[in-house]
C-alpha cells in the first residue's frame, strides 16, 4: 500500500476507535495549566498509532504531542508528525469539533498531511504536489480575498492582554467577522476549504501544524508566522495562514508595524518544540 493510504487508513482507525469509546468514562489530567487537558482517548490514540506505524515501517521516526519522539532533533529519513486529539478541550466538553492530525515528511520534504473530524467522518488530506481533498472531493484553489470582506479565525483570549491587543484588535475591527473553533488542526481545514480567510495564533506546536500546512499550501494558501517567516516542524511557532493576498494585506498592514513586539514575543517563546 502506498504510504499516503496507509496515513488515511489508520487515521480512520484510530477516529473510528474514539467513536467507538465515546461513552465510556474518560480519565482527565492537566498539563501545563488547570485548563490544558489531557485524556487516556489523546494518549491511547497516539499508541495505537505509533503502533500501527513501526509494525508496518519500524524505519520510520515519529514525534506526537502525547510523548512520541520527543529526542527527535532531525528531519531525515521519514518523519511522522501526530496530534492524536486536536481540540482536546473541544472532546472533553463537546464531544466533537476535534480531530487527529498527521503530517509526514521525507528527508525534510513535505510528502502528505491528513486532518480527520472524526465525529463529521470528514477526511481532509493532500499529498504534496497531488491536489488537496475533502473526503474523495478536490478542494478548489483559493481565491483572493481583502480582509474587509474576510472571516478570521482567532482566540478571543489573545485580545484579553494589552501588549496582544494593540497587534491583534486593528485586524478583528477591519475583518467582516472573527471566530474561535478550538481546533488548530481544523483550522486549518477550514482556511483550505475557504470557511474561513485567514487563521492567525500564537503559539503552536509542530503536532499542531504539520498536518495543516500540507492541506493549506496544496490549495494555494500562505503559510507562515506572524513575521512572515517559514515554519521549521521542529519547532513551536506563531502561526499565519490565508490565500494569497489576505495573507499579504495583514502582513504589511497589521503585523509589520509591530515587528519588534512581534519579535520580542518569538525570541521568548518559540527556541524549543
Ligand atoms: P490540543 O487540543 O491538541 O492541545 C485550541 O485553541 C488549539 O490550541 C488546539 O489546537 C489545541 O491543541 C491548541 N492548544 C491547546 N492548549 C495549548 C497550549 N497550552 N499551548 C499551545 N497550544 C495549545
Ligand atoms: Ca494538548
Ligand atoms: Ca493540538
Ligand atoms: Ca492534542
């Protein structure tokens, strides 16, 4: 089987086995604060994952959010990048608006990133260079959009401190409207899909993206962070993702004049995964 339906394939079993354990209690931990969770579902599914993927290529190295790879230092060879449960939180308290990401390169080459809402049973994936999908249905290239006229994706919470709101209050006043989903994963597939213009965050980490950034740029979508740099998959970042000319528009119009605060925020944050 070829490597990009071996993704889908126990990206679809692992989703199915989250459906299947749904009612079931759950065991939740917090990690770094009272509000980021963690359950035995995000954990669970990373093994079944990991597992799945050393029997099938045991030469391959792979880096999840739950644990996996975490001495990982180095794109070479094939690298799986894994968010078992994207919108943790989302799961917990909705039981759905989560999914599983997957972001595999090769030699440090994007190969293929697949997104899967699990409770829609929505299969968002590309591979590099092949077209992008939404279940067995190409997705349209983007088209351009000003910002005026623009949906965006952002967590309120980044408004709620005064050295963010000066960055960030200018393009929610100047956007048609902003939203907040929970799902950096989905996001993503939202942007790719053209429900949303433009997603803008601050801190994520490679689990979050890698998948993401593969579906986004197949369509025509720019991705960067929010100094208009390339994302490195081994590290944390602040994130900017949009067709062409939005992406453009809230660079130099919005992000610019601030990029020595936004530099700041990058050297303190953003040297490690
Ligand atoms: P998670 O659910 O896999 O942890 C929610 O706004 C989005 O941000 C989700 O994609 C979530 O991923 C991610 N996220 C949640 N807590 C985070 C934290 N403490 N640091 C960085 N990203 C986080
Ligand atoms: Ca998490
Ligand atoms: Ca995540
Ligand atoms: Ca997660």
């Amino acid at each position: 089987m070829e490597l990009f339906e071996f993704m889908k394939q126990i990206v679809y079993q692992a989703g199915s086995n989250i459906r299947e354990q749904l009612n079931k209690p759950l065991l939740i931990e917090t990690k770094s604060n009272p509000n980021d969770l963690v359950t035995n579902m995000d954990k669970e599914t990373e093994q079944l994952m990991y597992d799945a993927i050393m029997e099938a290529y045991p030469e391959h190295h792979i880096i999840g959010e739950e644990g996996s790879g975490r001495d990982i230092t180095s794109m070479e060879g094939t690298v799986w990048i894994i968010d078992p449960i994207d919108g943790t939180l989302n799961f917990v308290h909705q039981q759905e608006n989560f999914a599983i990401s997957v972001g595999v390169f090769v030699d440090g080459k994007k190969y293929a990133g697949v997104i899967y809402d699990v409770m829609r049973d929505t299969m968002y994936s590309a591979r590099a260079g092949h077209g992008a999908y939404k279940n067995e249905e190409p997705i349209a290239p983007l088209v351009d959009s000003e910002l005026r006229q623009s949906i965006i994706s952002m967590n309120p919470n980044w408004l709620t401190k005064d050295y963010m709101k000066d960055i960030y209050s200018d393009i929610v006043i100047k956007a048609r409207s902003a939203r907040s989903y929970g799902s950096a994963a989905l996001d993503f597939a939202y942007v790719a899909t053209g429900k949303v213009d433009a997603y803008i965050t601050l801190r994520l980490h490679p689990w979050d993206f890698a998948g993401g950034v593969i579906i986004a740029e197949e369509v025509g979508a720019v991705v960067t962070n929010q100094m208009n740099e390339p994302l490195d998959m081994l590290y944390a970042n602040s994130i900017m993702v949009a067709n062409k000319a939005l992406h453009e528009e809230i660079y130099t119009q919005y992000l610019k004049p601030h990029s020595a605060a936004l530099d700041n925020i990058h050297q303190e944050r953003f040297h490690r995964r």
